[in-house]
C-alpha cells in the first residue's frame, strides 16, 4: 500500500520509517526544506535510538523517500496521515491547528483520486469534521475518509512503542476507513496487537484523556513526595507500596521535578480548553497544571536551598547534569530544566550543563548557562552538583572524581537515580525528592 505521511517531524518520521518496515511504500513530506535534505542525505534531524538505520535500511530497499512537494507525495497514496505540530496557541492554550488546517487544504486542493485521510496529530474533539469540511470545501472532487489516529509513542523507545504498541486507536465509522486502516496496521493485527475501533470523536478524546491520566499520576507522586518529606516518609517505597496494586500499576510513579515535553504540558492545556468549551470543567486536571507549573521553579529553589538558601547562593556555581525533559531524546521543549536553571540564574548563581544530546536546542532556550563538554567538565568548581534527567551517563558517575573536581561535595538529585546512603557514604551532602 502506498502511505503519505505529511509532516517529518518525531511522530511523522518514525511512522513513517516504521510503516516502510511493515512492507508499505511510504513517502515522508514535510515542508522544511532543510529537513528533507538532511534526510535525502541519510542525516537524521533528530536524536532518536535506533531511528537512522532503520531509515537507511528502508530507504536502499526502495520503499521510504522524502520529498517537500506535497502534490507530489500524496500521488497514488490509498492513505494520507496528517502528523503535523499541534503546539499551544500563544495566548490562551488552546491547541493550534493552524498547521493541522493547512495541510487538509493543501491536501484537497492537490488530491487527484479517492483517498482516506488520517490525522495522527493529537488534535481536539470535532478536528476531524472540520478536515473533512476543509477538504470538501477546497474544491476536492473525490471521496476522502477521514479518520482519527491518535499516536502513544514515546521519544526515547519510539520505535519499540510503534511496532510493540499497547493498542492501536482506530476512530471512524466509515467502512472504507475500517478497511484502508485495517490494511495499513495489517502487521501489528497479525502480531496480536489490540486494534480498538470507536467512533473518531471518541478516538480525538482518547489521546487527550490518555495524557491528562498519565500527567495526573506524575502529579499525583510528586505531590506525595513533598509529603514524605514533611512527614519523614520514603516516596520510593510509597510509590512501590500503591504501585504493587494493579488497579494502579507503578508506571508513571516516580516523583521528580515535573512532566515536561511536547506533549503532556501542551495536551493537559488543550484539554482544559476543550473541556471550557463544552461546558464541562475538569478539575482535577486544572489542578495537575498548576501544581506541575509551580513544581518547576520550586525545584530551583530546592538546589537554592541545598546552598544554603538565595542569600548564600549569590554568586556560586552549580553543575546542571541532564537538560532534556527526559533521557534519550534531544527534546527541550517544556523542560524542567529551562525553569530549575532560570530559577538559579535568576539569584545570581552561574549554572554550567552538561546534557549527552540536548545541548543544541537547549543553547538558546537558556543563554545564561555555559554548556559542558561532559559531565565532569562541568562539574568542576561546582558549589553543586544537580541531576536533572536520569541519563545513563549519570547514574554510575564516579563520585570520588565528582569529589575532587567540585569545590564542595553537594549532589542534589532530582530524579532519585541513587541511593542516600552510598553517596552519603561517599562524603557527599545529598538531597533527593521525597526521601531523607
Ligand atoms: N513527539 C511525541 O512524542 C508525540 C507523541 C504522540 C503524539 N504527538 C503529536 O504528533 C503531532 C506531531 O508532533 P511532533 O513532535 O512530531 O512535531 P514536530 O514539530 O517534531 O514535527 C512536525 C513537522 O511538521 C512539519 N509541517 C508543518 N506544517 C507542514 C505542512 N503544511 N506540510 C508539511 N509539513 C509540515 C514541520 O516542518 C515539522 O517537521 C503533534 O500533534 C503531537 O502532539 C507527538
């Protein structure tokens, strides 16, 4: 079958790649020129395991290209996704779909045949019947489907979560939309895993309800981590204690300085403006947006804190170690650590970084911090040391050199990556979140 994925982003460029791999000839359009030439030359535009050898692998087998002529791309195309950016409309939160829009005209205007169009983008409930009538409206003179599917990858293991998926989400009610989509995941079916069709209002929802849930559950632990510490408890053992019931699960329980990201702060927004909308307020999320935006900052002041406050701050240096909003992508949108460095640099204290793949985009999200050619690089001369995102590289430093290099033995660890009594008994003033 003959896929279009129109947007080379993280979610186009994976599908995309993984789609190919599944045996369908698939053309990835995006309007970034520069992104497509980087990919004609085998060059990945993001930090993504495992991403550039499949890219390569089905690239010689003649079945992914990349192109900017969208007309061309769609060419013949049975199904055409749509995984364009939804970011936060400035202003107001609600999500913007002026990119989600531009590509259904684009797609009506240049559609020389029947074609099922699929939204993968997390857009708002009634989105797709406003595609539809985008579509129509741009003089399309052929049957278009169109179909919402919502995507759950994660940055990080995306590839895995693509072809390992806990369920596919499937929304429309459309025979033909069934079939075409049915076809496209037809490997994923043969390998056992959930195909979950509902109506496409319902699948818009599904997305959104997903994240709200998960952000909820991150919130949740982290507000019973500032808990544990006022009543002298141990989050981690709290967190495995509620974890061990599988009502609850122990995923998404492990307390830190806030979710980040393109998705979970911009969704849970959106969500809220949804819900506006219709009149039908959910609380409970309004509240996981603020205590998520407060915990940020608060955790700056928490390295503060470990210095001996703001007064005694004024002046001395902290090594930041991990950027990203998470390990293993190169993804700073959101960050917790843009607000933990903003918080540092804002009492007059020099922040130094180190992060394995963020340093790129983090640059100019946070030109007051010096970047680090390693993690020991940056921590010499430090006053602190804090861990910000649970890389690999940080979870076996070697605590006598961190001693020797920095001006005095502070680690604050903000995703509870070791054990208080090992750096403890390395010599080491430790701070963690939600334990002693
Ligand atoms: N990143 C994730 O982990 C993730 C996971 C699930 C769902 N999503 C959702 O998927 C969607 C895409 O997210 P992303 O992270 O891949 O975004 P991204 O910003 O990485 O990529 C979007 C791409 O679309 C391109 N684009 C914009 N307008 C275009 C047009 N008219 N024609 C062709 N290309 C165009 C941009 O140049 C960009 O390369 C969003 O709605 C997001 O919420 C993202």
């Amino acid at each position: 079958m003959k896929i279009a994925m129109v947007g080379s982003g993280y979610v186009g460029l994976v599908s995309g790649a993984c789609f190919a791999d599944f045996g369908h000839e698939v053309v990835c359009i995006d309007k970034d020129q520069a992104k497509i030439d980087r990919l004609r030359e085998g060059a990945m535009p993001i930090y993504e395991p495992g991403l550039e050898g499949l890219v390569e692998a089905n690239v010689d087998a003649g079945r992914l290209s990349f192109t900017t002529d969208l007309a061309e791309g769609i060419r013949g195309a049975q199904a055409i996704f749509i995984a364009v950016g939804t970011p936060s409309r400035r202003g107001d939160g609600h999500a913007d779909l002026s990119y989600v829009h531009a590509v259904a005209r684009e797609v009506g205007e240049a559609l020389e045949h029947e074609a099922v169009v699929v939204t993968k983008s997390t857009v708002p409930v009634g989105t797709g019947d406003e595609v539809e009538r985008i579509i129509a409206e741009s003089g399309c003179g052929h049957r278009v489907v169109v179909v919402s599917n919502p995507e759950f990858l994660r940055e990080g293991a995306a590839i895995d979560d693509f072809k390992r998926p806990d369920r596919i989400v499937i929304g429309t009610e459309d025979a033909v939309g069934r079939e075409v989509m049915g076809e496209v995941y037809r490997p994923l079916f043969l390998n056992q895993s959930p195909i979950l069709y509902v109506s496409r209002r319902s699948a818009e929802l599904i997305k959104y309800a997903a994240n709200a849930f998960l952000a909820t559950k991150i919130t949740f632990i982290n507000e019973m981590a500032d808990l544990c510490e006022k009543v002298g408890a141990d989050v981690q053992d709290v967190a495995r204690g509620i974890g061990m019931d599988n009502r609850i699960g122990a995923k998404f329980l492990h307390a830190g300085p806030g979710y980040g990201g393109s998705c979970f702060p911009k969704d849970t927004l959106a969500l809220l403006k949804i819900a506006e909308d219709f009149d039908s307020p959910v609380r409970i999320v309004e509240a996981v947006v603020k205590a998520n935006e407060s915990r940020k900052r608060a955790m700056g002041r928490k390295v503060l804190e470990a210095l001996g406050g703001a007064e005694a701050a004024r002046g001395r240096k902290v090594a930041l170690l991990g950027l990203t909003f998470k390990p293993n992508t190169d993804d700073m949108r959101d960050s917790p650590a843009i607000a933990v460095a903003r918080a540092l640099t804002d009492a007059g204290v020099q922040v130094t970084a180190y992060d394995p793949e963020g340093m790129e985009q983090a640059g100019p999200l946070m030109p007051e911090v010096a970047m680090a050619a390693d993690p020991y690089a940056a921590i010499e001369g430090a006053d602190a040391v804090a861990i910000v995102t649970e890389w690999d590289a940080f979870r076996a430093l070697d605590l006598k050199r961190v001693k020797d290099l920095a001006r005095a033995a502070v680690l604050v660890d903000l995703r509870n990556i070791y054990r208080p009594e090992d750096v403890r008994a390395a010599g080491f003033t430790y701070f963690s979140i939600g334990r002693d």
